[in-house]
C-alpha cells in the first residue's frame, strides 16, 4: 500500500489545522486547532514508518509519546482558558478585528 | 480578512508540505532491522514497547516527567473547591458505570499486561482507566482529593523511573542500560507504577484545577 495519500492528508491536516488556529479567536476553537495540526504531524509519521516491508516502531513509538504530550498540552490550555475566563470573563484572543 | 489572509497561509503550507513528504525517499526502512533483531536482549516482544521502555527508555522517562509538569501547572492555576455528589441527576449514567467500570478496570490491567507481546502497554492501559475515571467524576462517585495518597500516586510512575535508572547507573552500566535478563521485569515494574500515575494525571487534569484537601489532612 503506498503511503502517498496518507503523507497528503497528514500535510493537509496540518493546514487546515494551521488556518483554523490563525483564524479564530475563541480559545477552545484554537486549542481544537492545534490538536488537528498535531493528528496530520502523526499521521505523517505513521505513514512514513509504512514505506518498507515492515512497518517501523521508531516512529509509532514518538508518535505515542506526542499524543501523550498532546494531551498534557491540551489539558493545560484548557487550564490555561478557563483562567482567563475567569480573570476577564472571556476565553478569547484580542479585540481587533482586521 | 484575517479568514482570508489565514487561509492562503494554510494553503501555502500545504503546498511546501505536500512537494516535501512527496519527495523521493532514498532509505526506506529506517531502523527497523536493528530495532527487531535485538528484541530478545530488549525485554519485550512488542517492538513498539522496546522502543518506548528499551532503545528510548529516556525519552519516555521525561514524558512521565511531562505528565507531572503538567499537572502540577494546571493544579498551580485554579482551585477546583469540592462540589455535592450530583449522581442522582444521572441515573442512566450510574446504571452503565455499574457495567462498564469493572470491565475498564479489568481491560486496562488487560493492556498492560500484553503490552510486551501485542498493541499495548502502561499509557494506553493508563488512558482507558482516566476514561472510566472521567466516567465517574460524571456520576459523582470519583471525587479526588488533593492529599498524600494522590500526590503519591501522581509522583509514583516517574519515581519508579528515576529509581530504576539510578540503580542501572549504581550498578556500573550506563543510563537505563537494564542488566542481561532483567529487562522484561524491570519494563514491567516501570510500566506497573506508570500505569497508576498515568490513570490518576489524566483523571486530575479533567478536573481543571486543584481540588479541596481530604477531610483527613489539616
């Protein structure tokens, strides 16, 4: 099976990842984001991993470490929001518009 | 215009990112020779398991370690006070968890255990137990409270960690060199006490914050 149309669509996981973090302010929106960039950052580590015979452990290995380590991350931002929401009675970013 | 200017940066990047996974690969194969023909001597079956507790026993060292960082930031940024147990509002819910509770518990030992021959090991055993924690902090019948018992059980994983590297540098090898034979006995003493620290983090850090003190401490 070639790994080509998993390697496109890891990538473009990380786009429309990237375009959701850049373009909304609503923190929970940002944070969902950035967990959609980290899912195509794995899936593009999978699928290199699948290229010989026999799938290779190195990668699938730091990719359980990152979603390990994603899951810490996304636990504090949540903390992190839910601060603010606190402190301002808002969870989003700035106030300008362009 | 912010939507717009993001989506053309979104789509640049998935250009360079698509001409760039799509290049030719000289190499395929990485280390996957090397990283099945020493499983034997690694102390466990599971290729992915040697990886994760044998060849890069480090890097999952400091990811126990980032487990606890992270708690212990989210326990720094909000106090969670104690609320009443709510789980009569949910009679459904406890209805399931009678079902389901023992059966997570029971999986999740399930999953640590075959994680040195199959699909496995200390974090996804660890995540399911946090998800039948999660499951019944819903129904009000796990209320943690911040107190030596889970302050222990939080710490216990990377403890067992740092212990048992200390003890192979003590013993005159090199960091996380575990002795011929001992291997498969010391992964699983390691993953034993991550498993525990694992369920309890994550089951915590749903809670948002740092709960209220047990009734037993001042």
């Amino acid at each position: 099976m070639s790994p080509d149309p998993y390697l496109l669509a890891g990538a473009a996981l990380f786009a429309i990842g990237l375009r959701g973090l850049l373009a909304h302010r609503n923190l929970l929106r940002c944070l969902l984001a950035i967990n959609v960039m980290g899912s195509g950052v794995f899936l593009v580590f999978i699928a290199i991993g699948a290229r010989g015979p026999l799938p290779d452990p190195v990668p699938q290995a730091m990719v359980l470490t990152g979603i390990v380590v994603s899951v810490c991350a996304t636990g504090l931002g949540l903390a992190l929001a839910e601060r603010l929401q606190e402190l301002t009675g808002r969870a989003e970013l700035g106030e300008d518009d362009p | 215009m912010r939507r717009h200017i993001s989506s053309v940066v979104a789509f640049v990047v998935f250009a360079v990112l698509a001409w760039g996974v799509t290049a030719e690969w000289t190499e395929p194969g990485g280390l996957v020779s090397e990283a099945r023909a020493s499983l034997d001597r690694a102390g466990a079956r599971n290729p992915v398991t040697a990886v994760l507790l044998s060849y890069r026993g480090y890097d999952t060292l400091l990811e126990v370690g980032v487990l606890l960082l992270a708690i212990a930031s989210v326990w720094s940024l909000r106090r969670v006070p104690s609320t009443e147990p709510h789980g009569a509002e949910r009679p459904l819910l406890g209805a399931l968890l009678e079902l389901i509770l023992p059966l997570v518990v029971v999986a999740g030992g399930y999953l640590l255990w075959i994680g040195s021959d199959l699909p496995g090991g200390a974090f996804q055993g660890g995540a399911l137990i946090a998800g039948g924690l999660v499951l019944a902090r819903l129904r009000g019948a796990y209320e943690p409270r911040d107190g030596v018992w889970l302050r222990l059980g939080l710490v216990a994983g990377l403890l067992v960690f740092v212990g048992v590297a200390a003890g192979t540098l003590a013993a005159g090898g090199r960091l996380l060199e575990y002795p011929e034979g001992r291997a498969s006995s010391l992964i699983l003493l390691i993953e034993g006490a991550a498993v525990v620290s694992i369920a309890l983090t994550l089951g915590a850090m749903y809670l948002g914050g740092r709960p209220d003190r047990g009734s037993d401490e001042p």
